[in-house]
C-alpha cells in the first residue's frame, strides 16, 4: 500500500477509537514568503481542532495557498478524518490540507495521553556527518548544506527541479533517484509528504544506514513512516498554540513558540499503546 492509504487507514482506526473534535479554524499566513528564509514565516497552513490541537503542513505547494484561502471558511465545524481523507487527492490544496488536519489528530492523541518526542540537540534529524560520509539529501535545502559539507562530508541533492543541477556550494545536484543508493545517509524534506514522491525515494535509499525526514510537517503520525525504513524524524514541537496561530497569521516568524525535536524508532512507543493510553484517560475522565 502507499503512505496516503497508509496513513488515512490509521486515522480512520484512531477516529473510531478516540472520537476527535472537528476542526475550530484553518489558518493561513497573510503573504507568501520565500520557503527558504528558514524562520518559519508565512510557509505553513495549520488546522486548529475545537480543543486547540494544531497540526501544521507546508502550503507553498503548487496552488495550494491560494487554494485554500477560498475554503477556509467551508472547513470550520468540519470532521478531522473526512479532511484527512482526502489526503489522496491530485488537488494541492487537499493534500495540504489532509495533512495538516492528520498532524492535528496526531497532536490531540499525543497531548491526551501526555506523550511528547525528545527535544532536538541538532537541526540535522540527529544524523551527525563526519568526514568522507557521503550524505543524501531530499530537496534542496540551502541552509543545511554548509552544515554538512563544513564537516568534510560529501553531499548528493536530489532535486525535482532542473534548474538547480549542478554544482552548489560544495554539493551536487541530481535529478537521479538512483545516486541515493550510494549514500551513507539520507535526509529527506517533509515536501515529499505532499508530492506523492516518499516511496519511490525510500525504494532508493536501501544502502542507506540511516534515513531522516525533517521539516514541520513531518510533525504528525511516525507509525507508516517508521514501518517503511526512515529511522527518525525532525519536526517542530507548539508549545503555545494560541500565540503560535497568532504569529503565523501576522506573518511572523513562530520559532519563539515552537521547539525542534527530533524522534528516533526506538524512542516512540507506537499507535496501539497511545490508543490503549488514550482510551484510559477517557474512560477516567
């Protein structure tokens, strides 16, 4: 099966056991900001839950931003798992949006039973390059690419884009899946979540011994992520989601109200046990 039937399976068997609240608000930046300014500023559409639960995904994707800013008051009231659902869509502004609203549900499960992922040490998913390292990466990332070629290590990109092909700042850029294959390690970027591309990269990554997705929204479910081979995941962490739903619509950078965290396979408990959590909280309470 693919991550999106994945991935809609398992919130179809959470919303059956937890009974989710719908969704309060879907938030938008007020202008579209280059995705590589790296504050986290204007590059993320949230999906607020009643109980103020915020799952966020990147919304600078095809025309989804646009998209959604003629629907956000159609999605007010609305179920959770019908948004999530549509999470197999061709239409961007769906898949952004499904996204958002499955990291929601994430977070309302995550903060009912009091579980939260360990704090970030590096903004690198913890994969740690040394030198002579031969370090993949998903996505062209500016901003981390000193971070890995500083320390002697060789860098691959694979981009979608031709444009980018070439040589930058130390690092090569492919347009070939296949030179993943030859990789150390991989850091991947959350964009593959939203353009169908995760399980044709993962395919590629088997010499890999370790495989990072990192960005926001890789914020939500790690279960179909962890069964299909990444070892860990990067993601940001709200710690107010008031002011963080504030910010983000003010066009503000949300790094003050967010924290990185980075969570490994064998640091996460898994869905049964949060359920199984979450079902004794209810009945408790």
């Amino acid at each position: 099966m693919t991550y999106a039937v994945d991935l809609i399976t398992l919130c179809r068997d959470v919303a059956a056991t937890c009974a989710p609240p719908p969704i309060r608000a879907l938030h938008l930046p007020p202008l579209r900001y280059s995705p590589c300014d790296g504050d986290n500023r204007g590059e993320f559409a949230a999906v607020e839950l009643a109980d103020g639960s915020v799952g966020v995904a990147f919304v600078l994707y095809e025309d989804a931003y646009e998209t959604l800013r003629t629907q956000q008051a159609s999605v007010v009231g609305a179920s959770v798992l019908a948004m999530i659902e549509r999470y197999g869509a061709r239409d961007a502004g769906a898949r952004v949006l499904a996204l958002a609203a499955a990291n929601a549900l994430a977070r309302h499960v995550f903060d009912t039973v009091g579980w939260q992922p360990p704090v970030a040490t590096d903004s690198l998913g913890g994969i740690e390059p040394a030198a002579g390292e031969h370090i993949g990466m998903v996505g062209f990332f500016k901003p981390l690419l000193k971070r890995i070629t500083a320390v002697g290590a060789r860098l691959t990109v694979l981009e979608r884009k031709a444009d980018f092909v070439g040589e930058h700042a130390g690092a090569i850029v492919t347009l070939d899946a296949a030179a993943l294959a030859r990789c150390d390690k991989v850091l991947i970027t959350s964009s593959v979540l939203l353009n169908e591309s995760l399980d044709a990269v993962l395919a590629a990554c088997g010499g890999a011994r370790d495989v990072v997705l990192i960005g926001p929204s890789a914020g939500g479910w790690p279960d179909a992520l962890f069964s299909r081979g990444i070892t860990a995941l990067g993601a940001s962490w709200v710690t107010d989601p008031a002011a963080f739903i504030a910010m983000l619509t003010r066009g503000e950078s949300t790094s003050p109200v967010t924290r990185k965290t980075t969570l490994r396979c064998s640091d996460y408990p898994g869905l049964a046990p949060l359920l199984s959590s979450s079902r004794a909280t209810q009945r408790s309470s």
